[in-house]
C-alpha cells in the first residue's frame, strides 16, 4: 500500500498549470524537464500542442462564421 496519498484536487491544479501556460505559449523549465524526463508526457503534451494550433487555425479560418453563430467576437 502506497504512503502517500493523491488527491483530485493536486491532480486538477496540476493540470490547469500546464493548460494555462500552453494557452499563453510559455513553456515552463519544469514541463520541459518533464518532457525530456517522462517521453510518455512528452508525447501526449506534443499531441495536445498540436490539437491547440489546429483549434487556432479553425478559429481564424472560420472567424466570422462562429462569431454570427455564437455571437461572439474572435
């Protein structure tokens, strides 16, 4: 049995950590230790990076469509 304990919540943090500085384009010198350390992470932030840009090319290509169709301004 393990001695320590991971909460849902430590998880989340996490988490929204590493969203919030893909969202803003910095790369912290932690998640890239962490890339190089764990190549499975690696792999799996690469894929979501590229997920990210794919969404930004859909919404600049499809700007004004979104914007009469949700009412939003891109």
């Amino acid at each position: 049995m393990p001695k320590y304990i991971v909460k849902e919540g430590i998880i989340d943090n996490f988490l929204g950590s590493i969203f919030k500085s893909m969202l803003k384009g910095a790369e912290s010198k932690a998640i890239k230790d962490l890339k190089r350390k764990d190549p499975n992470f690696g792999k799996k932030l690469k894929k979501l990076e590229k997920e990210k840009k794919e969404i930004e090319d859909y919404i600049k290509k499809n700007r004004k469509e979104l914007s009469d169709e949700y009412g939003f301004d891109f």
